[in-house]
C-alpha cells in the first residue's frame, strides 16, 4: 500500500514539473547544440550535460522531498479543516495565497452557517420541549375526566390519548436525538426495573385488548442510559401491540447473556419488509395497509440503540410473529 501510494506521488510530482524537466531538456538541447557547432569536443559535451543532468536531479530530489512533505502535513490538516482552516501551510506562490485567501473565505461562511444552523436547532429543540410540556396539561386534564366516568365510549377515548401521548414523547424523542445536547448518563441500572416502568405504562392496552403478557422477574444489572432504554422497550412493547390481535401473547424474556428479546404472535413482517423495517419512514406492507403508521418508531430504536452502544435485531415469520432483540453486553473495562 505504502510503494503504491509512493509511486502515485511520484507520478504527481513529475506531471506536476512536467514544464520544467521539459524546458530543462530543451535549454540543454540548446546548449548541446551550440557547443557541437563551435566544434567542442563531444567529450566535454557530454560532460557538460551529465553535470546538468546531475545538478537538475538533484533540485528535482529536493523538491520531492519538500512535495511530500507538504502533501503530508496537508493531509493531517485535512482531518480537522473545519478547526484548522485558518491555520494553513505558508503559501510559497501567488496560487497558493489565493488558495488559502479562498479557504479561509469560505471557512467563514461555514462557521456563519455552522452557528446559524445550530441556533436554529437549538430554537427547534426549545420550542418542541416546551410545546411538549404544555400540551401535558391539557392531556392530564382530559384523562382526569374520562377516568371519573368507568364508560365503555371513556375507555375507547382513554386508549386514543395514551396514542396521543405516545406520539408527543415521539416528537421530543426525534428531536433530542439529534441534539449535541442528549442527556445520556450511563450507569449501572436494575434492567428488571426499567422493564417494569414499560409494563406499567401499557398495562392498560394490554388489558383493553385482551393481550397475554409474559415476563419473568429478572435480576440482571446493565451498563446503560435509563430514560433512552426504557424508550426502546416502550417502542418495541407498542409495535407488539400494535400489530398482535386480541387474545395474543407477547413475551419478555432476558438470557443469561444480557441479550432482552421482546416477541409476540401477531401478523408477522413480510421477509422483502424485514431488511428495512429499521429505515426512516418505511411502514412496510402491514404499515401501510394500517394507514395509521409513521415508520419512526423502529428508526428511533435504532438510532437510540446506536447511540447507547447496543445491537438491535428482528426477526419474523408471517403468520406467526415477530421477536426483537436487544444486546446489552458489554465488554469490561480493565482498571489500573
């Protein structure tokens, strides 16, 4: 690799002095020329030009050297141009100052770019977080007042705001993941916990729609993010009752090896949807036939399972469910 790349500077550096090894070989021609037609012995001819050959080699050797070296440093620059922009090699010709006049120009308009395009997103992420907060009064309010009437019409209304609610947490979710401000904090947390907290938010669908739910306690400890991973978990409980008929089941399990499978019996992914149902906004062929899916909710899993540093995986047969698996090993830390 490394003879490669010396032969391909190599090659750079003679197209690049192509003029001048021409114009050298042409003056020599000249001189050669003239000396031959005073009748200067062909022997100090020679001489004369295997000197100027070696002096011009010797100029050519330097300047490689330096062409190299220049290349390299351009190089390491290039990994922090967005940093080091205005810190170019000193400019050794006329191009080469405007070349880093013209860099240093537009580095300017990228950090101006740069600064608005994160005011905005910074004025994004405010606006949603606070639209989200208060629009949790309202919804507080209408479940108060549907629950003080046990209703069938209350129940069915009380379902539709848990999707609402769903839906809000979604938005914020989205936004914050793209956010340089995520409030990760990765400790040891009681994974029977963190499941516990996503059963308990969907306790109440699990019972409207007459859903089997399997679980057995578990006494595993992960290296994680509370708040993100109970977001997965809540993500992955809703597809399953999303897409799993009245009288299903849906399993949580945890192996030994720290890998939570969330399955259940519904419908199944079809296998040409199964490679894609992680992209952004790909709802697939029961997606669509529901008319009511965003195709975000497995993309923000994997995007959050990126983030905590987690592997996620699916699997499914038509007909017969689908299992989502979650490893949360890791690898340990050696201390000093």
């Amino acid at each position: 690799m490394k003879k490669e790349k010396r032969e391909f500077l190599l090659l750079r550096f003679i197209r690049q002095q192509a003029g001048v090894i021409a114009a050298f070989g042409l003056f020599a021609a000249i001189d050669g020329s003239i000396l031959f037609l005073y009748n200067v012995e062909r022997e100090a001819v020679c001489y004369a030009l295997g000197l100027c050959a070696f002096v011009g080699l010797i100029v050519l050797g330097i300047e490689y050297v330096r062409f190299c070296a220049a290349h390299r440093e351009r190089q390491q620059r290039l990994c922090n141009i967005g940093i080091t922009y205005e810190e170019l090699p000193a400019a050794r010709t006329l191009a080469e100052e405007d070349y880093r006049q013209m860099i240093r120009a537009l580095g300017e308009i990228y950090q101006a770019e740069k600064t608005d395009y994160n005011r905005q997103r910074q004025d994004s992420l405010d606006y949603y977080s606070t639209w989200v907060h208060q629009i949790k009064t309202p919804i507080a309010a209408m479940r108060m007042t549907l629950q003080s009437d046990d209703t069938q019409e209350n129940r069915e209304l009380l379902a539709e705001l848990f999707r609402i609610e769903q839906y809000v947490e979604m938005v914020l979710s989205y936004i914050r993941l793209d956010s340089d401000q995520t409030d990760f904090v990765f400790q040891e947390y009681d994974l029977d916990g963190i499941i516990r907290q996503a059963v308990r938010k969907y306790a109440p669908l699990f019972v409207k729609t007459r859903i089997h739910l399997v679980y057995e306690p578990v006494q595993v400890s992960v290296l994680t993010d509370e708040k993100w991973l109970l977001f997965i978990i809540e993500q992955l409980l809703s597809n399953a009752v999303k897409y799993t008929q009245s009288g299903g089941t849906v399993t949580i399990a945890v192996s030994e090896d720290q890998v939570l499978t969330v399955s259940d019996t519904g419908m199944g992914i079809a296998p040409e949807d199964l490679p894609r149902i992680f992209d952004k906004g790909f709802t697939g062929y029961h997606g669509r036939a529901d008319k009511k899916a965003t195709g975000l909710g497995l993309y923000l899993c994997r995007r959050t399972a990126d983030k905590l540093g987690i592997t996620i995986r699916a699997s499914s047969t038509v007909g017969e469910g689908s299992s989502f698996s979650l490893d949360l090993r890791r690898e340990p830390v050696a201390m000093d």
